[in-house]
C-alpha cells in the first residue's frame, strides 16, 4: 500500500471516530458516513469496532443499529485529560473559579439550582432576559458537570501520576 493510499486510510478513519465519538443522540452507520464523508460499508467497519474496543455503544432502532459514544468511556478520558493537561493547582483553581460563577447566578437570580433558574423564564421578565437565564442555566448544568469531573481528576490526580510512574519505572 502506498503512503497515500494509507493516509488516506488513516484519515477516514480519524473522521468516523471523531463524528461518531461526539454525536449528541444515536446515529446510524449511514448518517455518520455521511457526516465523516465515506462509504456506509467503510463507516460501519470501524463502527464496529469503535464498539468492540467500548468506545462506542449500540441501540436498535428499528431495523437498524445506532451508535453513540459510551458515556463510562467518555467519564474516564475526561479526567485522565484534566491530569494529563492541568496541575492540580490549576485544576483547583478552575474549580474555584466555576464555583464563583455558579454563586454569581445563585445571588443574580436568588435560586439554588439550573432548574430553578430555569422555572423563573416563564416570570415576568422580557424576552431577551429569558433567553439569558435559559443560557445561564444551561452554562449553569455545564458547569455542574465539569465541576464533579474536575473533583474526581484531583481526587484520582495523585493515584494516576503513581500509576504513570510505576508503569514506567517497570517499563525501564
């Protein structure tokens, strides 16, 4: 096989995992070929093993299989990506500063949760203030996630950098 006979190979590649791996519901093979720009058959190779290496989950849909990312996969690389990008004391300080944010809306709007928040759009309040607090509750759910994530990367930051160098300690 030539060079670019491999690149080629490796790009499309690359595309299936990275439409298949950030797609919001299901996809079938077709829609995601679609969206990477390669043949149904080609798509649904490496679909399936996307999903053989549990990168990927499966639903029916009717007569068809619908991929997704599997969202335990997903938890896990987004921690390891905080410690292996951030130091601790970075991660802290973003926690610190998402937990400022979130106080900011608390006091703005006086509530506790997105949720509450959110119930307050059907409140007297002008459009453009509804579609506001709709964005801030969503940004508010955002960061709710990111904060849990970020305390389990500092949690885990230590246990996984013991871990780094005990396997490449033995790897010498």
């Amino acid at each position: 096989m030539s060079d670019s006979g491999t690149t080629d190979h490796m790009a499309k590649v690359s595309r299936i995992r990275e439409v298949a791996m950030t797609v919001r519901e299901p996809k079938n093979a077709g829609e995601i070929a679609d969206s990477a720009g390669v043949a149904r058959n080609t798509a649904e190779k490496y679909l399936t093993q996307l999903v053989e290496a549990d990168k990927l989950e499966t639903v029916q849909r009717g007569r068809e299989t619908c991929y997704y990312p599997d969202p335990i996969t997903q938890y896990f690389d987004q921690i390891r990506d905080f410690v292996n990008e951030y130091q601790k004391d970075e991660l802290t300080a973003e926690l610190g500063a998402i937990r400022d944010d979130i106080d900011e809306w608390k006091d703005a709007y006086d509530v506790e949760s997105a949720d509450e928040l959110r119930t307050t759009v059907g409140d007297d309040v002008s459009a453009s203030e509804r579609r506001q607090r709709r964005h801030d509750a969503e940004d508010w759910e955002y960061y709710e996630h990111q904060a849990t994530l970020i305390k389990q990367a500092i949690q885990l930051y230590d246990t996984i950098e013991a871990t780094r160098e005990s396997g490449l300690a033995s790897a010498h």
